[in-house]
C-alpha cells in the first residue's frame, strides 16, 4: 500500500495580481492552481543542489571560459567535448 501525504488546509494572503498571473500559468501547464503552487514551493524547500552540481555552479560563476564546442558534425562535436 502507498503512502500519501497528509494535506492541511490553509490560508494566506497574496497580491491580487500575483495569483492572477499563478492561475494563468497553472492553466498553461494544465494543472490546478493549489497543485501548481504547490510544486513552486516544494521546488524552493526541496531543490538542493548536490555537490557536482555545486562545483560546476561555482565553475561557471567563475567566468573561466571551456571552450568552444564545434557542431558543424557529430564527430566534430564530440572530439570538440573531449579537448
């Protein structure tokens, strides 16, 4: 048997035309308005980057340039990934 989660009902208070534009893009991604919101915050609380990702964060914030990577054949592009 599967294990759900225990929802409980609450209240807040948001600007108007901030649920406005949530409700808009709920409805674009065909979802419902509780359970698009939902999702936004259980991204925010539970994305944690792991520490690959972290370094390569950092790496990119550092502005070191990679590379260029050659897309004019497929052998190009992979030998170009492997410099």
């Amino acid at each position: 048997m599967e294990a759900r989660a225990i929802k409980k009902p609450t209240a807040f208070r948001l600007d108007e035309n901030l649920i406005d534009k949530l409700k808009a893009e709920a409805k674009k991604a065909n979802r419902s308005f509780n359970n698009y919101v939902e999702c936004i915050l259980m991204d925010s609380v539970y994305n944690e980057p792991n520490e690959t990702t972290l370094e390569a964060i950092k790496e990119a914030r550092s502005g070191k340039f990679a590379g260029t990577v050659n897309t004019s054949s497929m052998e190009a592009f992979i030998k170009s990934c492997e410099e």
